[in-house]
C-alpha cells in the first residue's frame, strides 16, 4: 500500500490527482510541513471502523468469484415413525 503526501495548497489545485492517489493508498494531507489530515477511500474508512456489512453486501464483494467453496453434502437420515 503507496502512501502519498500532498500538501494543502496541491490538494485544493488538483482533488482529482488526490483521490485517484486515495485509490492506490492513505494520502497524507500536510499544512504547513506537518501532517494534519488524511484522505481514503470510503471502503478503507469502512473496513478501519469495523462497518459490518450486510451478507449481500459481503457476498458481492469484488474477488468473490474467484474463491472455491465446495462443502461436504450433508447426509440426513429418516427413521421409522411410530403412530400406535
């Protein structure tokens, strides 16, 4: 994960360079030479707060559909009833 700084004045000049450098990584945000503020991306800020999701939200995560899940079939097993 690329960490990039910007300063205050390069933020307000160019947002679009920040948030596609937010894409890669935290971007620091400096005013006057010291850090003061970073921007992320929303997903990151949900992942580092611990938002739970719902299950169709974590089920349509991206790279999902690259994870083989073959479980074992359950086996159930009838037995006699006795109606006397």
């Amino acid at each position: 994960m690329a960490t990039t700084s910007l300063t205050s004045r390069e933020l307000n000049h160019d947002v679009g360079r920040a948030k596609k450098a937010a894409e890669a990584g935290p971007v620091v945000i400096t005013d006057r030479g010291r850090p003061s503020h970073v921007l992320m991306t929303y997903g990151e800020f949900e992942r580092l707060t611990g938002k739970r999701r719902n299950l169709v939200d974590a089920l349509s995560m991206p790279g999902l559909s690259n994870f083989d899940f073959d479980p074992p079939r359950s086996i159930i097993a009838t037995r006699e009833v006795d109606l006397s």
